[in-house]
C-alpha cells in the first residue's frame, strides 16, 4: 500500500459541514480535527475535490478556509496513470450501465466522484461521504454505489470523526 491518507473526504462532507452542523462559526474544531488529522497522515482527498470546493463563492468561508488553511499536500494528485487506468474503469462501468439515465451518467462523468473511487482504488483509500446508497437510483449515480460496484469501503463523517477519535467541547462562559 502507498503510503499517505487512509481516509479521502468527498465535497460534500465539507459543504455539508460548513452549512449545517460544523459551520466555521459554530465548530471550529472540526475544522482543526481535520487539518490536525492530515498533520497525522491519516485524511486527505483528491485534487479534483479541491477543484469542486474553490467553484463556490471567493468570499465563502469553505473557499477562504481551503485557500488559506488546508496545505496543498491535503490535495493528492490524481493524474497517475493508474488512477487514470482506474477511472476509465470506473467510467465504462457507468456508460455501459442501462439503469442509470444519459444525463445522470453525463452529470457524473463531470464530477469528482469517479476520480475518487478510482483515486481508492489504486490506493487502498476509505472514501468518506455523506451520500447514501441508492442502488436502484436511475437519476444520478451516487458515489456509495459505486464504491459498492468496485469494493472501496466507504464510511459517513461520523464514522470518520469517531474512528480520529475528534470530539468537540464547550468552550466560552458558564
């Protein structure tokens, strides 16, 4: 196995998180449990998902936090040959499928999430994210699906934040 993080975020584990649950003004130490747990060598993700990030607004916190927080080793580079190799895979699997409509598999051949199970693939990576499984879903391919299709384990945020043992306090006045 190559060396680097176990555990590669989708976006929407962050979007999710900076719009509900651990917005930067709420939880902080999310945010810090996630950059703390890349110092460890243990979270991570793909370029590609950083790319979807930084597509919202210049003046969004997630935007800021990514540009100005997150070291660029945070973001691995997945334009190995065999992460290509594993993506082409991953993309037949899609275009040959007849459950999935034309323009659920056009949507997905425009996203990250095929790099990132292909990126899992060839790394024996975990992919975090909060999508659900929806295997008879004819609208849009999902990622757990297909992690499910190409056997890369797949956990939720909370599974993540347990298994990095990140717990959050109350700080502030009593």
């Amino acid at each position: 196995m190559s060396s680097g993080p176990k555990l590669l975020l989708d976006s929407d584990v962050f979007i999710a998180a900076k719009n509900a649950y651990y917005a930067f003004d709420i939880c902080p130490g999310f945010w810090e449990g996630l950059l703390e747990a890349h110092k460890s060598g243990r979270v991570g993700s793909i370029d590609r998902i950083r790319n979807e990030l930084l597509q919202g607004g210049k003046e969004e916190d997630l935007v800021e936090w990514v540009r100005s927080e997150v070291p660029e080793s945070f973001f691995a580079d997945s334009s190995a040959e065999a992460v290509s190799a594993a993506f082409t895979e991953v993309m037949l699997w899609v275009q040959q499928s007849t459950q999935f409509y034309d323009r659920a598999k056009a949507k997905f051949a425009t996203e990250a999430d095929g790099w990132l199970v292909a990126y899992s693939m060839v790394h024996d990576r975990v992919v975090v994210t909060n999508e659900q499984p929806r295997p008879d879903s004819r609208n849009r391919v999902l990622l757990p699906d297909v992690c499910r299709q190409f056997n890369v384990e797949r956990k939720d945020t909370f599974l993540m934040l347990r298994e990095l043992s990140i717990q959050f306090g109350l700080i502030g006045q009593k």
